[in-house]
C-alpha cells in the first residue's frame, strides 16, 4: 500500500477531527481487532500517529511487500530517561576500573597537550601503566576525566580536544568513552554495565550521585511507552534495532531489557587487540576506516551505520540517504546527534523533546507532516523561552561552525517557537 501524499494526508486527518468530538483521539487504520495495540499515555495524538504506521506497514496488514519494516531508536534519553554509557562511566570511576595509559595523549586523536598536563596531573604517576587508577579516592583525577568527557575541557577551562574531525560524523569526547576502557575486555566491561544497570534501576526517581564536583542523576529508567513501542514493533513484523553513540558493550546489556539482541544493536564499536582487549582505535563506516573515533554513530554517522549494518550498503554510498526501499519505516531520538537517521524514516519521525535546536528545529517545521514530537515521558523540560534559531544558528556545519538549517529545497527553516513540552 503506498502512502498518501502529505496533501492527501492532511485532507483526510482533517476530515476525521472535524467528524469527531472534541475530546476523541483521531482514528487510527481499520484493520483487524488482532492486530497489536500501542497503549499508554502519549501526548496529543502522537501514539494514533505510530499506530497508523505500525498497521499500514507491518505485516499484520498484508503489506510488508519486499520485506520485514525497520525501526530503529536511538537509545540514551529516547529509550531510557538518562545516560547508560555515562552512568557505567561514574560506576568505573567509582569502582577504580579506568587502567592508567602509558600516554593520556594516546587515548585520542584530538586530546591537547592542556589536557594531556590537567590528567597527567591529577590522576598521577604513582601506579604503573596498565594498573587501575585510584579514582574512587582520587578525586582530581575522578574530575579532570569526566569534565572532559562531560563538557570537552578541563577543569581549568582549557580546551580538551582540538584539530580537525567532521562534526557530523564524530565528536572527541563521545568517541573517548571506550576509549577509556582501552585494556579491559568486553567482558570486563559488560560487567559494568550489568553491575551500574542494578544499581541505577534501583535508585529512586530524581536522584543524584556525586563524581568528585559534579552531580549527576543516579537513576535510570526504561520509559514505559517506548518499551511498549518496541514491543509492539516487533510483534507487528517490523526488525527494531537500537543506533546510539554509545559504547555497544555498554548498549547491549540495557537494549536486553527491551528485547532487543546484540545483533540488532548498534553503537561505537571498539577495535580489540589479539588478546581481545578494548583498544584506542573504532571501527569504521562507509569508506571511512578504522581510526580512533572520526566514524562513529554520531549525526550523519548514524545514517551510514544504519545504513551499513542494516541494508548492506558499502563505501561512501553509506553516508548518502537511501531510497524508499533501504530506510527505516519509523525513527527516533532526542538529540542533534540523532536528526539525520530520524529525519530519513518514511513512515514517522519520533522526536522526544530535549530542547536540542537543530532536531527540533526539523521537528517543528514538520516538511512531510511525519514528525512526531512527545515531552519527555519522566521529568519532562519546562517550555523554551525564546524561539529555536533556525534561521541562524541551530544547523552543525561538518566544520564546527553552526549556521541555519536548510530545507531539502534551499530554503532556510524559520525559527520555531517551542509548542509541544
């Protein structure tokens, strides 16, 4: 069945509201009562929305045709209220799992010389390399690592990372997150993940931890609806697979907790050496080969992942948008590092609303009336003051620089007032 255009689209929705009371949801496809159900609570219309998507293109309405659908979410704050790979980070920080480097310099392409001194500093010289660092008492140096990994500075202010490195494909301080781990095993690592993962699950709603000088959340939670999307996904014959930037070991054990396998998880993906230890270097997408982080699933990068991992496409075809055929029927995120492979679905572009200047940008201009944009479903943000400066500065130029978002057309997205919070 091929979808209506967005013309056609926006007749009948309006027809449907104008036949209905006030108060009644819009309606969803007629298919058959057997067919799986969302439930739970959404804003406005947004779960009718994901229904009609999930009964048009799964294959409980006969309309799979060359293929089982694809969905594929983003995991941190979309999935999840919270950041998994930087909870199991505070975890290791607390626990003394970070292994001293025989250079800080060599953990990143792009670490400064500043950064170098601020962590040589701080977490010392006292044991040897290759030996678990004193962070649970080490408080300095427990700062210095995650005010870089946090804001991209030491705690002086000095830029932690400089050079050159596309800034839609990669960004330093997510690639050296398992960059960190270099000496461990995934195995090593998986145990983190599983050990922070009980602990964050157990925390109560609102809580905090302290690492050295910074507070961060302590809990972590599946978010109801989503869990349920996924799940009815799945039972309505569509292949969902999680695309984070992340560290995948770390993914892997919370995407579990949605049915979701390792083969259908995708997130930055450690080169290891001959004895199986996390190493430096990343591997690479598209025609971008292994390197220490200027590939990862970050922006466009998550389009070449989803496109290379899950439709085959090989080389530099893999950064380019596909046809109809080889993209996702649904799509979600939370953040600008998520805008381009959200923006690529056919069928819906899910949009939990983190105040993220160019995702919601895209979100509110709505250019295939597709976007579907829900508050965060735990603690969700106050409304944003002022508008999104579409206009201007919302768009992440490869370079760094940031400039207005275009449209597919050439034209420029008008600042967007925020609306749904």
């Amino acid at each position: 069945m091929r979808y209506r255009s967005v013309f056609a689209w926006t007749l009948v929705a309006a027809a449907a509201l104008a036949a209905a009371p006030a108060e009644a949801a819009p309606p969803v496809s007629p298919v058959s009562p057997d067919c799986p159900r969302l439930s739970g609570s959404w804003y406005g219309d947004n779960r009718a929305h994901l229904q009609q998507v999930i009964d048009e293109r799964g294959t409980c309405a006969g309309h799979a045709g060359g293929g089982r659908p694809v969905a594929a979410f983003d995991w941190d704050n979309t999935v999840t209220k919270n950041d998994v790979t930087d909870a199991t980070l505070a975890w290791a920080l607390k626990h003394d799992k970070i292994l001293r480097p025989a250079s800080w310099k060599a953990t990143s392409e792009w670490l400064t010389d500043a950064a170098n001194t601020a962590l040589t500093a701080a977490c010392g010289t006292g044991v040897p390399v290759g030996a678990p660092l004193p962070t649970a008492t080490n408080t300095r140096c427990t700062d210095e690592i995650f005010e870089i990994r946090e804001d991209g500075r030491t705690m002086s202010g000095a830029a932690a990372f400089a050079g050159d490195w596309n800034h839609r494909r990669t960004v330093p301080q997510y690639a050296w997150v398992p960059q960190l781990f270099a000496g461990r095993t995934t195995a090593e690592l998986t145990s983190y993940a599983r050990q922070e993962r009980k602990a964050a699950l157990t925390a109560p709603v609102g809580s905090t931890q302290t690492l050295g000088t910074h507070t961060i959340p302590a809990y972590v939670r599946y978010y109801d609806q989503q869990r349920d999307l996924i799940r009815t996904l799945q039972r309505a014959g569509f292949d969902v697979y999680i695309v984070s930037a992340g560290s995948e070991p770390v993914t892997e054990v919370w995407s579990r907790g949605v049915g979701i396998d390792a083969r259908h998880t995708i997130a930055i993906r450690s080169v290891l050496d001959r004895r199986g230890r996390i190493t430096t270097w990343n591997q690479g997408c598209g025609d971008a080969p292994a390197s220490r982080g200027e590939a990862i699933p970050y922006i466009d990068g998550k389009r070449c992942w989803i496109n290379q991992e899950i439709y085959g496409v090989r080389g530099a075809a893999a950064w380019q948008k596909q046809d109809r055929r080889h993209r996702t029927a649904i799509a979600g995120g939370d953040a600008d590092t998520d805008v381009t492979f959200v923006g690529d679905a056919t069928g819906a572009h899910l949009v939990v609303n983190r105040n993220k200047n160019e995702l919601m940008c895209r979100a509110y201009d709505d250019a295939d009336g597709r976007w579907v944009i829900n508050p965060m479903f735990i603690e969700p943000l106050p409304r944003r003051r002022d508008p999104y400066p579409c206009s201007t500065t919302a768009y992440n130029e490869p370079d760094g620089t940031r400039g207005p978002v275009p449209r597919e057309d050439g034209s420029v997205v008008p600042d967007r007032a925020d609306t749904v919070y």
